[in-house]
C-alpha cells in the first residue's frame, strides 16, 4: 500500500471499501479516528473523483443517525456517518 502526503495536511491511500470492494482513494484524517471518501451521491460539476464510493452497492454498509455537521477553512459539509468493510491494499 502506497500512502501519499498531501503538504502535511491529509494522507491519502488507496483502500477497498464495502462489499464487494470498491477501489477508491480515501483521505486518512490523522486528527480523528474517521476516514473520508466522496460518496457518488455527492458528485458534481465542481466535484470529480476518479473513484467515488456507492453505499447502495455495498450489502455492508450501515448508515448511522447520527449527523456530520464540519466547518473547514475552506467551506463546510453536513451528511451523515456511515459504517463499512474497509480492506487496505488489496481488495481480498
């Protein structure tokens, strides 16, 4: 697994989320215990990724009810948490 640094400002990898496993690149966040993918819900003009992550088609995926409200230097997001089968480096 190869794991790319972004300035110092965010870790990125290739990962194998869901079931079955969706290739894409994840942003590690070293200043919590959560992992952020795009989800192909939230795509649009202004956000591309060349591997966005589907929890409709994952069987593993479970939604949470508890809601992502961040504010970020540079704008904002809100959705919420969702839990999933990761696997590192190789799709198993």
């Amino acid at each position: 697994m190869e794991m790319t640094n972004n300035g110092n400002m965010a870790y990125m990898a290739t990962v194998y989320l869901g079931t079955p496993p969706q290739k894409l690149r994840a942003i590690f966040d070293t200043g919590s215990s959560n992992t952020w993918v795009v989800n192909k819900k939230a795509l649009t003009d202004d956000i591309k990724v060349k591997y966005p992550y589907s929890d409709t088609e994952s069987s593993t995926c479970e939604k949470s009810e508890r809601e992502a409200h961040i504010s970020f230097g540079s704008g904002s997001l809100s959705g919420h948490f969702y839990s999933d089968t990761m696997r590192i480096g190789a799709p198993g």
